[in-house]
C-alpha cells in the first residue's frame, strides 16, 4: 500500500473496497505497492471508474458482471485479463460453476474454437491450480442436442 493515507486521498474508499473484495487482496496489494507517480493517474482512474462507479453500483449483481467480464475478455483475446477474472468469478464472487461452464460454451460458440480452446485451457489450469472437486457439477444434460437434424 501507499505509504500513508494523503498518498490515497485521490481514490474513492468505496472503489478500493471493492477493488480489494473482487480482484483480492493479493492482486490489489501488488497494484497499490508497485505503484509510482508515473501510473498514479492511472490507478486512481481505475479504482474510482472502474471499481466504484460500475463494480459498487450493485445494480447488477457481481456474479453478473463476473459472467460478462469473461465473455468480453475473451472475445478481445486478453488471456491474462481473462484467467484472472476467471479465478475471481471462481474464488470471490462465487460463481458456479454450472454457470461458468455455460458461459463459457456460449463464449466458444459466439467468440470461435481458438478463442474456446483457449479458454478451456486456461480455466482447467485454474482449478487445477485451485484445487476445486469438480465431483459436484452436475453432468451436462445433452438429451435436448439432435445432431442428426
């Protein structure tokens, strides 16, 4: 963190609460600790646009906007962007899974099969790395897929 509170004076308390909560306290502790004069604008914009004036506005939920994060991410080919809000849907803003693997069926559909091998392979290192048990998702229901036309 800054050194003391005048080096935090600029940014919103309700964006670096947020900022904290969503991307974590590792992430956010990296970004305020490595931070200069030179990216300081920067930091300030993203925490008080970014994390108070859409992640705090609580109009749509977070796990909603975890969901959406992923699939613009990933439609844009921003992989690191994408495995990190991938693991803060995961870990933070308690998406489940049943819904991240849906989202992420629509994301290949939509975004194409490199961008969808992409992003399985970045989500199977993920909870792997997680150590999330998978035993719990239930199976994907293919009884309404009629492959033959």
């Amino acid at each position: 963190m800054p050194a003391d509170n005048d080096d935090l004076k600029d940014f919103s308390p309700v964006g670096l609460q947020t900022r904290r909560e969503i991307a974590g306290d590792e992430w956010f502790e990296l970004n305020m600790k490595n931070m200069t004069e030179w990216d300081r604008y920067w930091q300030i914009v993203a925490t008080n646009t970014n994390w108070h004036t859409t992640w705090s506005r609580g109009i749509i939920p977070r796990q909603t906007l975890s969901l959406v994060n992923m699939s613009m991410l990933a439609a844009m080919g921003h992989w690191g962007e994408f495995e990190h809000h991938f693991r803060n849907a995961l870990l933070r803003t308690k998406v489940p899974l049943i819904q991240m693997r849906e989202i992420m069926l629509h994301i290949s559909q939509y975004c194409g099969m490199a961008t969808g091998g992409e992003i399985w392979k970045i989500a199977r290192r993920v909870l792997k790395e997680e150590n999330i048990d998978l035993s719990q998702l239930p199976p994907l229901d293919s009884s309404n897929i009629n492959w033959k036309g």
